[in-house]
C-alpha cells in the first residue's frame, strides 16, 4: 500500500472575531437566535472552504457550535448531569462545565444528536466524490470522559472508562449515516502529566486498553487516536499494539523524538503534532514538512497525518487559520518527497 | 496624613477590581447611550458615598445623554476620575485600612500592562468558556519600559485619600503565561535550523525563561523602581496564573522571576496575590521567595458558611496549614468573603441574595480566629475578599464589604 499523506484539524476550531462578537451580542440579549445562527453557518463554511482550498484531507466544520468539547455528550448521554461550575481545561486559560455521572449511563438512542453541533451547509461544501477526502469529526475518548467527569454512581475509574468506551461505540457506528468517514478520538487525558494527573499507573493504562479492545478494534469507520497536552512516551509502546486504529496521534510540542526513536509504527499512520495548537508562531511550510520527514524517517509509520497539536481554538482566528494553510503547504511538499 | 494600617489588629484591604459603574462604561466608550438609570446611580451612589463634586458627573452625564455629538476626551477623563473618586469613597465609607482605585482606571489586568510595555502586540479574542471571550497578546520583541504604566493612576488615589495605598500590579509569571511567545521561540527555533531535530517542549522552557527574565528585567523593574521613587510602599504582586501548570520547571520560573522583580527595593512592601489555586503546591515554593511580605490568598471559596472555629467547619482555612509546614514565616491577606456566583444552600453562618452568598460577621469573625488560632499569631493577619469584586455589584459589593469589618470588629474584640 502507498504511503498515505493526509492533514487535519484536531478538535475545536477558533471563532472569527465576527462570531465572537455576535456570541456576545446575544449573551447579553443585543441580538436574535436567528442572527446567531446564520453567524455560525457563514464562519463554519468560511472555514470548510479554507481547508478544501488549503488541501486539507479530513475536513471538520471546527465544531464551533461546541461550547466546550465535553458539552454535547454531558447534553446527550442520559445519566450523566450536565454541570454549572467551571473547571480548567487542562493547563490552558480555558474552561468546560464539568458533568457530573449520577445514574447508569446509556447512549442516546442514535447519532442524530451530534447534528445539533455541527453546521451542516458547512459540511455540504466537503466534496463527496473525492476519495482522498473525507468529513471528520472530533471527539472526546472514553479515558478522557472518564477523567474529566464527576463521578457520583461507578465509583471505579475502570467501570467509567468501559461505560463511556460502550456509549461511543454506539456514537461512531452511526455516523457513515450522517456523512462522516473519519473520526478523530482525543484522549489527551492519557497523557497530561502522565503519573501525577489523570493516568496515574499502567494498570489504569490497562482499564483503558481493554474498553478499547473491546469496543473499538473493528470500527465501521477510520479512526484517529490523538494524545496531547503531555508526553506519551511512557505509555506509546502500550497503545501501538491497539488494533483498529488508523492512525496515532502524538504532541511534538511535548515529546521528544529522541525518547521514542527505538519505537516503530508498523501499520499505523503517524498524526504528527508539530504544529503548535497553542503558540501563534506560524509554523513555515518547509519546516513543518522537515519535521515529518524526521520523525517519518524515525518511527517508520505507513502514513503520516500532519495536524496540530491540539485544537486550535486556543489562537485567534486569522492565526488558526493561517496555521491550516500552512499544514497544506507543508503536505504538499511531504508527498513530492514521498514520491 | 497617611493613615497607618500596620498598628491595628486584623487591618483591612481591598484585593483589586470593583465593578466598573455602568455609566463609566459607557462612559468612555463611543457606541454606548448614557441613560437616565445611568444618571439616577450616579446620583445615588454620589450622594450615599458622599463623594465630593459629584453633582459635577450627574451634570456631565445629564449633558452627555442629550447631547447628539461624541464624547469627548475631556468628558472620558472625567468620567474615570470619578469612577475612581466613587471607588475611594465606597472604602472610605465602609473604613478599609489599605485601598487603592478598585482599577478604575484599567481596561482589564493583562491589557492594561501589555498595552503599555514595548514589544507586545494585542491579537485578538481567544475562547474561554460559552460565549465568553479574552483578549490575548503576543510578545514580538523584547519587551521595553517606555513611559510610566500606573503612575498617574497612583498619583491620582493618592492626592484622594489618606488611606494606606496598596497598589495591584499584574505578575510577570501572569504575563507570559497569557501571553504568546512567538518572539523568543522564534529566535530559538533559528538557531536550531541547523540540527536535524528539535526538541520543542525544550525549547518551549528555554523561550519562556528567556521572556519572563527580559520582561521583569526591561520593563517591570524599572516600573517598580519608578513607583517606589515616587512613594509607593506597597505593591500586590497579582498571579492568578500560578500553579496552573504545576510542572517544577514552571514554578521555579515563577519563584525566579518574582525574586528578579523585587531585589533590592527594601523600602517597599510587597504581597502576591493568588485564588483559586493549588496552596499545597504554592506553600511549597513561597519560602523561596525573599521579599514576600504577605500572600493575600482565597480561602472563603473553599469555606463551608456554617459557624465554628474547629477545622471541621473552617476547611477552607486548614489550608493555612500548608504553609505553616513549609515553614512560611510572612503575614496572610485572609480571603474571608466569597466574590463569585453563588449555588446551593448556605449554612448557619450566612444567607443567599439572589445569586449571591453573604457572609454574616459572625461568620468572618470565626474565620478569622480559626486562622490566628493556627497561625499562633494574628498580628500575621490582614482581612480581605476572596479576589477583586468585579463580578458583584456595587449594591453587594457594599454589603459584603460591610460585613467583613464588622466581622473583623468582632473578631479584633474576641482577641482583646
């Protein structure tokens, strides 16, 4: 099989200053439902046009009508309460309501739920014909939804991770019927401050092996598994052996090549985060294409996704934006190389 | 004569921010109205404060308000001076000991800083939560002292009252941390051009103890120095941001850089500022810091409101005790009143007010004697809210101002 060069985003998307500015008209009742909703659908197809202009291979709307990256679930998934106080989102100036879980957790009764979130004349744009390109949406994993939860009924970490695993599967077998052909699973709880935070030792590393095993080794759709937010090197070997995933996910800004050179990707494609989801330093093309051939050369992958690091909702807009052109250029002079 | 804070037991002080009247919002901005509900709080505010000449802003806003041109720079200046005058008045009133302008007089804490330091560039609106939004900052050059940042400011409380002054400033640690550092990273990543790999959260520290160094060294320090040259005494380090990344590396930067800004300046008093935080972990580094006199920290937050003096019913203020066991000797601006939203049912100590909490004195009385208690000594002690007031108006901003010194008068006689 070819080598694959593919490009993404990695979750939620930055709104335009437009957005930002109507979002606040209405907050404080300056202006209609109505005008909040066209603003959202002509930012998201702003965007989507961008990324197709910009070779961008899984195209996502950015998600923007997500509040945080955990609402739409803690909104949908019945036994889980959706929470009023704030918690910082990691180590970033940003927050999510904390859910709490208070009864048995069941899926919602299809996908359906997720077209609430999503802008859906913006995803229209993404070409349908196109092999090369498909629609991709973002989404937290069950470790991570397990880490950033309140639980109140499981009371094992274990039990959490396997419920939410459970609910996801059901999630993801229905969206080929809602038009996605990719699925991003973010599951930077994995790795933020790997020993000290949420992962605390390889036998919570094994609790999330096996819901995956279970849940996600025969997906009907392609599947992105992304760390960020802290260094994977300790727990990289472990999930190399998943089965069903199509590609790896990894935060350059936090691990260092050096520490996982001895490492090989085998089957799986690389999801190089180099470009920094959290510094407005524009990353040249050429250098994001000079890092990828590095690490390429390094761990061997069969493919590589350049992405940034985490989402980058954490930028202004004109910078996101300019960080998605620059994962297109980088892409293109990745596949002159590769051939 | 400046009236001294220091001989009296349990002195009281203001955090920083109080909510920005909304006739000085709209004020000084050029698409908003002045209304007559503008005009009516000022009159009520003004005559209740009894704040001097205030009939001169119920004048000016009267004339704004029918006026079909824009305001001018004239009425804008005004506007904010009284803002100020209000704020003062309002502590006045209320008998604060240490005061400053409730921060009247600034934007916000980290714009007001970075628009006034060479070599930042403000970017644009980073989300935060919902709708909420921030404005964020990139350093693109070494950042550079080029005229005085709260002088006036200063000079302005202090020609308005004869209170202890204690002036907020933003933190360096602050600073950079919700800044992007494209310049620094930049410089390092072209000196790595050469090297067939780079390590980036390497390189991340490096740039980041690079920019912090340089923004304390060419711009904060010779603000300071200024300040203290024209009689500052004391200046309230405000880091919200620390112990947000709790890596050693970041927190040893954030010892290093408020050890930088503080050197020498022996005739000033400085305090930090920090909420809602992680005081295990903060407890551990203050003893490295060589010129904090006092840590004006959150405590009512993580209070239960019933009444008590035992650690079963002040666990907010067992976190004292952290600092105790790492042995941090200095005095503590005791958080004793909480300044956001509140939920849920409030114990035998206070009562809800709409979205609010308020404290009965009864209860800052027995925070603050649990805290002399575990503290061996109350002379350690200064009493003050949670963080700045902003998100309350001014309405309980009063009331819960209030009570924290009626508390504190309990309390101080419980002592005696």
């Amino acid at each position: 099989m070819a080598f694959s060069v593919d490009s993404t985003l990695t979750g939620i998307h930055s709104r335009s200053e437009r957005t930002v500015r109507v979002t606040r008209d209405f907050d404080r009742g300056r202006t209609t439902k109505e005008v909040l909703n066209t603003t959202f659908e002509s930012d998201s197809e702003d965007l989507v046009k961008l990324e197709i202009d910009s070779g961008i291979t899984r195209i996502s709307d950015g998600q923007l009508l997500w509040q945080d990256f955990i609402r739409p679930f803690s909104e949908s998934i019945s036994g889980l309460k959706s929470g009023a106080d704030l918690s910082r989102w990691y180590d970033n100036n940003s927050f999510y309501r904390k859910p709490s879980v208070v009864k048995k957790m069941t899926a919602p009764n299809d996908s359906s739920f997720l077209l609430n979130y999503s802008v859906q004349p913006a995803l229209d744009l993404v070409p349908s014909k196109n092999e090369k390109i498909k629609r991709k949406l973002s989404v937290p994993g069950p470790y991570t939804l397990a880490s950033l939860v309140s639980d109140e009924f499981y009371h094992s970490k274990a039990e959490l991770v396997n419920n939410f695993a459970k609910i996801l599967k059901k999630i993801l077998h229905g969206l080929p019927a809602l038009g996605f052909g990719s699925i991003q699973i973010n599951e930077p709880s994995l790795v933020y401050r790997y020993g000290e935070s949420a992962l605390t030792s390889k036998k919570e590393l094994k609790s999330f092996i096996s819901a995956y095993e279970e849940n996600f080794s025969k997906p009907p759709i392609e599947i992105y598994l992304h760390t960020y937010f802290g260094d994977c090197s300790k727990i990289l070997k472990d999930l190399l052996k998943l089965e069903g995933i199509t590609a790896l996910g990894i935060d350059f800004t936090q691990t260092s090549l050096d520490s996982i050179e001895k490492l090989r990707f085998g089957e799986k494609a690389l999801a190089c985060g180099c470009v920094d989801g959290r510094n407005s330093l524009i990353e040249p093309p050429e250098w994001i294409a000079a890092f990828c051939t590095e690490a390429i050369q390094t761990l061997k992958p069969n493919g590589i996704v350049v992405l940034p690091s985490s989402e980058l909702k954490y930028l202004p807009r004109a910078h996101a934006d300019k960080k998605i052109r620059s994962i297109g250029k980088a892409c293109k002079i990745l596949e002159t190389k590769v051939k | 004569m400046v009236r001294r804070a220091k001989s009296i037991l349990f002195p009281t002080q203001e955090i920083g921010s109080i909510a920005k009247p909304s006739w000085r919002v709209k004020g000084v901005s050029s698409d908003a109205r002045i209304t007559s509900k503008d005009i009516d709080e000022a009159s009520s505010w003004g005559e209740r404060l009894a704040v001097p000449d205030y009939q001169q802003l119920v004048n000016r806003l009267r004339k704004i308000s029918t006026s079909d041109t824009a305001i001018t720079e004239e009425d804008k200046i005004s506007i904010r001076d009284f803002s100020v005058k209000y704020v003062l008045a309002l502590f006045d009133k209320i008998g604060l000991d240490r005061v400053y302008s409730g921060e009247q007089w600034r934007v916000e804490m980290y714009e007001h800083l970075v628009r006034n330091i060479e070599g930042f560039k403000l970017l644009g609106s980073v989300h935060s939560f919902d709708y909420k939004y921030f404005t964020k900052g990139e350093v693109i050059d070494r950042p550079r002292f080029t005229h005085p940042i709260h002088l006036e400011e200063f000079e302005f409380v202090k020609e308005h009252t004869n209170r202890e002054i204690k002036i907020p400033i933003t933190g360096p640690y602050t600073v950079v941390d919700w800044s992007f550092n494209e310049f620094y990273e930049t410089e390092l990543r072209k000196r790595s051009a050469n090297k067939k790999r780079i390590d980036l959260r390497k390189t991340y520290f490096e740039a980041r103890r690079k920019f912090i160094l340089d923004l304390v060294k060419n711009a904060l320090r010779p603000e300071v120095e200024l300040l203290i040259q024209k009689g500052v005494k004391w200046i309230q380090i405000d880091e919200p941001a620390i112990t947000t990344r709790p890596d050693a590396e970041e927190m040893e930067l954030f010892v290093d850089a408020t050890n930088a800004l503080t050197k020498g300046f022996t005739s000033c008093i400085f305090s930090l500022h920090n909420c809602y935080s992680d005081y295990k972990l903060l407890a551990h580094y203050t003893t490295k810091l060589k010129d904090i006199k006092q840590l004006a920290l959150e405590f009512a937050n993580r209070d239960s409101t019933d009444l008590g003096t035992d650690a079963k019913t002040r666990p907010g203020y067992v976190d004292l005790k952290h600092f105790e066991t790492e042995g941090f000797e200095g005095g503590f601006g005791l958080g004793i009143t909480h300044v956001h939203d509140y939920s849920g049912k409030p114990g035998s100590g206070a009562i809800v007010d709409g979205r609010n909490v308020i404290e009965s004195p009864k209860l800052v009385r027995d925070r603050i004697l649990f805290a002399a208690k575990l503290l061996k000594d109350p002379s350690r002690i200064s009493v003050n809210p949670d963080c700045g007031l902003r998100t309350r108006s001014w309405e309980i901003t009063y009331k819960k101002l209030e009570v924290m010194m009626e508390g504190t008068k309990l309390a101080r006689e419980e002592i005696a």
